[in-house]
C-alpha cells in the first residue's frame, strides 16, 4: 500500500509531466507554423504554370506524404485517431464515475467509455484503457487514504468486461446491427440483452471473487422476501448436488457454496442496468460523435476488413496492470495464498493473447500498410474541414489558451508552497475542459465530413 508521500510523489510527476506536454504542444505548433512560412516560401520560389481547376479528389494525394514518411502516418492515427477515441473512453468513465458518487445512483456508469473504446478499437485497448480509469484516474481522485486498497482489486471486473464487449463488437451481427439504418425495436432489444445481460452476467463472475477477498456481502440487497426465497431455492439446490456429486465421487461440498451463488446472483442483478445503460451510451457516443471511427473502425472501410491487434498491445496490458498486481500481492488483505491466482489470472490471458497474436496474428508489413491507407483516408476526408474559418478559431484559441496555462503554471511556485498540488489541479482542469472541446471539435468536424460524402 502506497503512502500518503508516494501519492505526492506521484502527484509530483503528474504536474512535470504536465508541465512537458504543455511545453511539447507549443513547440508542435511552432513546428507547423514553422513548415507553412516554409510550404509559402517554396511555392513563391517556383511558381507553377497556371492549369485548370481541379477538384479535391484530382488534388495531389496524401498518400505520397504518408508513403514516403511513415512516421508521419502512424504519427497522425496515433494522434486523430487511437489518442482521441482513448481520451474520450477516460473521459467518460471519469464523468460517469463522478455522477454516480454525487448522484448516489446504483448506476455507477464508469464503464461507458471502456465500451466505446472497445468497441472501436477492440478487447486489448478497451482493457488498457480500463485499467488506466481504474488503476491510475480513479486512484489519484480517491480523496481517502487507502484508495488503492479499493480500487485495484475492481479493475479485474473492468477487464473482463472490455474482453467481452471488445470480442462481441468483433461479430459479424454487431456489424449488421450498426449498418443498418432503421434497426427494428427487436434489434435493439438484442444489443442491450448481448451487451448489457450478457455482459453482466461476466462480469459478475470476477465481481463475486472479489467480494469474497474482501470479505462483503454485495451491497446492492434483494427485497428480504426475495432473497430469502433465493436462499431457499439455493440450499435445496446445493443439497441435491452434495448427494449426487458425493454418491458419485465422494467430494464433500462446505457450506460456502450456497454465499458463492446467492452474492453472484445478486451482483448479476446489480451489473444488469450499469452495463446495459453504460454499453447504450457509449453506442449513442460512437453514431452521433464519431461517424469516422465507425466507418473505418467497425465497417472496415472501402476493403470491408476491421484492422487487427497489434502484438505489442498486450504487452502494454501487462506493463499497466504488474504495479497493481505487486500491490495487491504485498497487502495484507489481497496477499494470502488463496486469491492470487485470482489476482494471476490476467497475466494468462496476457501471455495467451501475445502467444496468439505473434504467431497467428496480422504481420507487421500488412499492419502498417493498413494504417497508412487509413490515415490517408482521414486526412481526406478531413482536409476540407480543417481550413474553415471556424475550425481554425478554435485551433488557435486553443493554442493561445495554452501559451496562458503555460504562464500561469511558471508562477504558480512562486506563490505558493504547496506549488505541485495546485498546478497538477490546474493542469487536470485546464486541459480537462481543452480536451473536451478538442473532442467536440472532432466529432462536429466528422459529422460534417459524413454528411458532404453523403450529398
């Protein structure tokens, strides 16, 4: 268990890297200030002769720019494409989790951006993401001293069910689903029975182990008359199975059986209406907010192929979850030898993804080739979009809002004390409201490009 020193060291490190981020946004704008005066430059110097107008899809291919410099295109999807769809998935499950905690809801909603993010980018991403909410987001804005002690053990709930939606979005009915414009209310009762009961029903299953290591009932009760009809039930099925199973093979069955399935039925009931909502929610995000994604994430595109996992992905899963792991083995409550295979279990599925994606996975020639037709492709749709007026305030009231939180964060420890707290409050507020113009932003500008291809 971390101290309250280490969360300020921690807390430390985020307003320095803060701080960097700020400094590494300004020089990229100085940058692409700096490449304009050049392209005006070049052009004044040799003039073309004049030719007939050409239309935006006769105009020079960025293909070239992204063939011939690589970097450049994954460059451009790491920073358009996968950081604004994991961005907005630590977004929402922030806000989610905010609501629920002042609302009191038995919605707790802090996996509707895990959903979007698996459903767009698949299991390994929506897995990462939802360990950086659980393990990282919502530790540091856990205002009591003991956090991680609370937290770490849920984020096995949260991997199980981005592997789920993750994996289900992968089918070929959920591509159906989407694809067609007026989807019958049996369709959609489908999507919210296979993603929201289905994924209850999973993720439960981690839930009920990790309630036993923390020795608690579920918190959500059964109506009295209710759960002690279920205990009923449960017993004499209990009953009828330590005959059976003992006449047969002799096991002896300990009175534990019947808590295993009374809190997993429970906590089944309880996950029903979060998932359900949480996975409606980030559906609604991904058709109205990211036309784009959906079109070249889910669709596949002009070829009709989704894109593939890249080997490494697991790799960063088990990068992200090994202090959690080491946490919850060193603690008192979590460490004793009857819940570490629990705690373990991740790293199987760590190990059999790689195994599987190394060996059987996309190769790395056809990956990157893939991710520069697909950076190519946005690059053109959004071309046209990125030289409105409008489009352009935004990019520079962004840029001059920066170049002002850079100023203030410089002042800030020369008047106050406790100068890290406050600039890392700072940085997480400032750049929390930039982020969501940033995304609102891109989600206006992929709404519009849709509707002229559309026209």
């Amino acid at each position: 268990m971390l101290d309250d020193f280490s969360k300020d060291m921690l807390m430390l490190g985020g307003t320095v890297i803060g701080f960097i981020a700020t400094v590494l946004t300004l020089l990229e704008k100085l940058l692409e200030v700096k490449a304009r005066f050049t392209s005006l430059t070049a052009k004044k110097a040799h003039t073309p002769p004049a030719s007939t107008e050409r239309t935006v899809s006769d105009s020079p291919s960025t293909a070239s720019f992204f063939s011939s410099k690589p970097i450049r295109g994954v460059s451009y999807l790491l920073l358009y494409e996968t950081g604004v769809i994991v961005a907005a998935g630590l977004l929402l499950n922030y806000i989610g989790l905010t609501l629920s905690r002042h609302l009191e809801s038995i919605l707790f909603l802090d996996m509707t951006g895990t959903a979007l993010v698996a459903f767009l980018l698949g299991p390994w991403w929506g897995a990462i993401v939802a360990l950086l909410s659980n393990s990282v987001v919502n530790w540091l804005l856990y205002p009591e001293t003991g956090g991680d002690v609370v937290i770490f053990p849920w984020s096995l709930v949260n991997i199980a069910g981005a592997f789920y939606w993750g994996w289900m979005a992968r089918q070929l009915g959920f591509q159906t689903y989407l694809r067609t414009g007026r989807n019958s209310a049996l369709s959609h009762g489908w999507f919210l029975y296979i993603f929201g009961v289905g994924g209850a029903v999973v993720m439960s299953l981690p839930g009920t182990f990790i309630q036993a290591a923390l020795h608690e009932q579920t918190i959500f009760a059964l109506n009295p008359d209710v759960a002690e009809s279920v205990s009923q039930r449960v017993l004499k099925w209990e009953q009828t199975a330590h005959l059976y199973l003992d006449s047969l093979f002799g096991f002896t069955w300990g009175d534990s059986l019947s808590w295993w399935i009374v809190n997993w039925f429970q906590n089944w009931i309880r996950y029903v209406p979060d998932k359900t909502m949480s996975a409606a929610i980030a559906l609604v995000v991904l058709k109205y907010g990211y036309p784009l994604f959906e079109r070249e994430l889910i669709h596949g595109g002009p070829e009709g192929e989704r894109p593939s996992d890249e080997r490494i992905l697991p790799l960063v899963l088990g990068l992200l979850y090994a202090p959690s792991f080491a946490a919850l083995l060193s603690s008192d409550t979590y460490g004793s030898p009857t819940y570490w295979p629990l705690w373990a279990a991740p790293w199987l599925l760590i190990l059999g993804g790689y195994g599987y994606l190394r060996y059987w996975g996309t190769g790395e020639a056809a990956l990157q080739k893939a991710k520069l037709q697909r950076a190519d492709r946005y690059a053109r749709a959004l071309k046209q979009i990125g030289r409105e007026a409008s489009h352009e305030f935004c990019k520079r009231l962004t840029f001059m809002t920066l170049i002002a939180s850079l100023l203030f964060a410089l002042c800030l420890p020369i008047l106050l004390s406790d100068f890290y707290r406050a600039t890392f409050k700072f940085f997480c507020v400032v750049y929390g409201f930039l982020l969501v113009v940033h995304l609102v932003r891109i989600s206006i500008a992929q709404n519009i490009s849709v509707s002229r291809a559309n026209e």
